[in-house]
C-alpha cells in the first residue's frame, strides 16, 4: 500500500463556539483510494487537532471518513517528510 500526502489551507474559521480558533491548515495521509488514514489540523491559534486509527474522534472533530478528492488535491501533494514534521 502506498500512502501519499497533502497539506491544504482552509480560509474559513470552524465558526461558533470555536470561531476564534481562526483558519487553519489541514494535512492528510491517504490510502490507495484516497481515504484519511492519518489527519492533521493547525489553526491560526497555536491548536493542533490529530486523528488516526488510535484516535479516530473527539469533541473537535474525527478523521475523514470519506476519500478525498484525489484530482481535485493534486496541487497540494507533499511529501512524507513534511507531513511527519508537522
């Protein structure tokens, strides 16, 4: 199985209660088809949300259980280095 990886910003806040946690950048780690096995979420505020198949929810949110959009997040591809390191 091969994983790749991607780093997409997201402009907009969570709104609400969570409204001041700002916008944020979200990476993934995805399988063959494109299905989150590893998320990441910073936001402007300093909070970092991780889920994976250890931590699949939370209060905050979970890890994606839908498949990305492979096509749609070519131009956001990076690699495993940078993911680990986020």
């Amino acid at each position: 199985m091969t994983h790749r990886y991607y780093k997409r910003p997201w402009d907009e806040s969570r709104g609400g209660a969570f409204d001041a946690w700002g916008r944020s950048l979200w990476y993934f780690e995805v399988d063959d088809d494109g299905y989150p096995v590893r998320q990441i979420e910073q936001y402007e505020n300093g909070r970092v949300l991780r889920y994976d198949a250890n931590h699949v929810e939370d209060e905050y949110g979970g890890l994606g259980d839908q498949p990305l959009d492979l096509p749609d997040f070519a131009s956001f591809e990076i690699t495993g280095k940078e993911f680990a390191a986020a």
